[in-house]
C-alpha cells in the first residue's frame, strides 16, 4: 500500500470518526437532508423550472427532525418541529411534487416521536393533512397513491410511538406503585419493632429493675446478715444490673426511636468466656475451670455468640440445680467443628433411665437470656420445664449445630454441643 493511499484511509477514517461523534439528533436529519438534496438532483429533468425551490423543500421535510429528537426535548419543540415538517412535505407533494423519500422517512420519525414523547393526538392529526390530499387528489393519480401510501405508514409509526409511551408509562407507574408499597411495609415493619421493643422494656424492665432494687434493700436493711449472703445479694443485684443493661442495648437495635445515647457494643464472643467463667466461679463459691484444647482460631462471629450463649447457660442451670457443684467447661477446636462440653458434679438429674433431652427438664432456665444469675433456690413450676435446654438446642441449630444434653459418665449432668465451623458448612 502506497502512502497516498494509507493516508487517504486515514483521512476517511477520521472523517468518519468526527461524523461518529456527533449525537444522533443532528447527525440523522443531516444525513437525510443530502439524501433528500441528492434524490431532487437526480430528479432534475422533472424539477428544472422549481430546482431551488425543491432543493429548499428537500432541507425543510428533513432538517426540522433535530428538533424533534432528543431525550431532552420538550413536548412544544417537538410538536412545532413535526408540524413544520409535515407542512414542508405536504408542500412538497403538491402542488411541486418534490417529496422526497428522505422526506417520507423524516415524516414518519417525526409522527413516531411525537407519539412517544407523550403528544398523541398531534401526532395522530399530523397524518391527517396526506388523507386529505388522498381524498382531493382525484384527478393527479402519482400524487394520491404517495399520499395514500404516506398516510398509511404514518399511521403505523404513530400507533407504535403512543404503544410504547404507553407501555412506559405503565412500566414507570408499577414501579412507582412497587417502591410506594415497599416504603410503606418497611415504615409498618419499623413502627412494629418499635412497638414490640417499647412493650418489652416496659414489661421486662420494670421487673428486672425491681430484682435489683430488693437485693440491694435486702443486703443493706437485713440485720446480722452473713458475709457470704450479702456478697450473693450484691450479684444478685450487679447481675440484674447488667441483665437491664444488655436488654436495652439489644432492644435499642429494634427501636428506630431509641435513646440516641445508648451504648451498644458489639455481641460478646470466645474472648470473654474467661470473663464468664471468673463470675460464675465467684457468684458461686465453687471451682469452674476452662479447658482448652486443639489449635484455637479466630471464629465466624455467628459460632462465637452461640458458643458463649450456650455456655453461659449451662452454667447458670449448674449454679441453679446444682449449687455448690464443680463445674468443667470444655471447648475443643477441629478442623470440623467447635465442640462444647460443659459437665458438673452435682447429683444429675433425678431418672437417669430416661431420654436425655426429657430427663433434665427440671434442670433447665427459663431465663437463657440473662446472664450470670447467681445461686437462687428453684421454685419447681410445670411450664418451666426445658426452657433452657430448648433456647440452647435452638441456637445450636441456628449455625446447622447440634446439641445433646443428659446424665454425664460418674454423675452430674452433661451439655454437650457441636458447631460446624466450616463456612460451607454455614451455608
């Protein structure tokens, strides 16, 4: 290839490339306006006496579509637009008859816009002007059948312009409709976790308030009260404290209207067992260890919260059913799972022959969610039965683990709880 010629590539190339890079409202009628000048240059032998004139009709059925184009148009730029461009190609027809195809083609994009822009009964009376030469044209056969023909394929283009201004407008309203409902079923959802959350703290509150505030009334008000008693009724009352405070900070999450000073911290996790197992081995008086074994890791948050919860439990039902009993809390780390175990020496429960999961209903707590309650005489009631053990068993089988729970080997009784820590395992 010679460089004359590379350049000459190179030269339609970038010419190509600016005529690419003007937007498609001027670019088209441009087009169709040289198309249209072309076509009366051909036609020049039956357009010698009016050659200006058709030229100049040619330019106004096709340029005035810029105006038309555009998404940023306004509906009264369009619709003056279309109508100089049907008045120039009426013109045109007759009595010139230098409507040229680019015209025809201009029309019809013009009548479709205008319909999808939102101005259908303009776009459909545009078509009318081509029915009325049709009708009138009786004797100049070319001129009616173009007519014809214009007003028949204008009416087509306008029907598909207004088909899909409606169908948009249809699509915009459903969505409109599908985000209203939405909206208004997360503000329901929101004012009902208020509410529930308001009702809770109301009701839990005030109860867990007034453990806090005999307990301590007690310790300071009883006479020749023992040491060892007024240290049970000072946890007795920091636990409560606590048990108040955590609520709060749990509810808050529900509540969109919550006191915008509460605290809230993170849910607690493995890091604070010792935490954990130093008030329980001080609200008790007994001896509770922690045993550790395998390569300990860093855990899903979900494993770590249900882990503590579990323990936490345990050891509040050990402390209720059997005070004064040794306590062991066992965690194993594997590559599979995360195994709890947490055993007492206390008497187990009374019918060892039974199920496991049935035979200790009498050693569960029907308060799994406060923590640290220190030794506190069991009132035996019939719906208390389980409770703790249930909640346990529930949140083992929220991350897919598992929960088995009876008499232990040599007595006392045995949580035993095994949590995948896999995360397709999770999944």
């Amino acid at each position: 290839m010679s460089e004359d010629t590379a350049r000459r590539g190179d030269g339609v190339a970038g010419v190509w490339e600016r005529v690419r890079r003007f937007p498609a409202p001027v670019t088209y009628p441009v087009a169709l306006a040289l198309l249209a000048c072309a076509e009366v240059l051909l036609r020049v032998g039956s357009l010698r006496e009016n050659l200006a004139l058709a030229l100049l009709l040619g330019v106004c059925t096709t340029l005035p579509l810029t105006f038309v184009l555009g998404a940023d148009r306004v509906v009264a730029v369009r619709a003056g637009a279309a109508v100089a461009v049907t008045s120039a190609g009426v013109l045109a027809l007759t009595p010139f008859r230098a409507l040229t195809l680019a015209g025809v083609v201009a029309q019809l994009a013009a009548v479709y816009w205008l319909g999808r822009a939102g101005a259908p009964r303009l776009s459909g009376a545009l078509v009318l002007p081509y029915v009325v030469l049709a009708l009138v044209s009786q004797d100049d056969v070319a001129t009616r059948v173009t007519a014809v023909l214009v007003a028949t394929l204008a009416s087509a283009a306008a029907a598909t312009g207004i088909t899909h201004h409606v169908r948009s407008a249809a699509l915009a309203h459903s969505a409109t409709e599908r985000a209203f409902a939405d909206t208004l079923l997360a503000h329901a959802a929101r004012g009902e976790r208020a509410r529930i959350a308001r009702e809770l703290h109301d009701v839990v509150a005030h109860h867990i308030s007034m453990i806090a505030v005999q307990a301590e009334t007690a310790r300071l008000t009883t006479a020749g009260l023992p040491s060892d008693g007024a240290t049970r009724l000072l946890a007795i009352g920091d636990t409560a404290r606590t048990a108040l405070t955590e609520m709060r900070r749990l509810l808050g999450v529900l509540r969109e209207d919550a006191d915008a000073g509460v605290t809230r911290r993170p849910q607690p996790g493995l890091r604070q067992l010792m935490e954990l197992i130093d008030e329980s081995r001080d609200a008790s008086g007994s001896c509770t260890r922690l045993i550790v074994s395998g390569p300990v890791a860093a855990l899903d948050p979900g494993i770590e919260v249900t882990a503590f919860r579990i323990v936490q439990e345990a050891l509040t039902n050990a402390r209720r059913h059997a005070p004064g009993a040794a306590v062991d809390v066992e965690l194993r780390y594997t590559e599979e799972d995360l195994v709890i175990r947490v055993r007492d020496n206390g008497p187990g429960p009374p019918n060892t022959a039974s199920n496991s999961d049935t035979s200790h209903a009498s050693h569960a707590s029907d308060i799994s969610q406060v923590p640290h309650v220190p030794d506190i005489p069991h009132i035996p009631h019939a719906a208390d039965a389980g409770h703790g053990l249930l909640g346990m068993r529930e949140r083992a089988a929220t991350v897919r683990g598992t929960l088995r729970t009876g008499p232990a080997a040599g007595g006392g009784f045995l949580v035993e709880a095994r949590l995948p820590v896999r995360a397709e395992a999770l999944v």
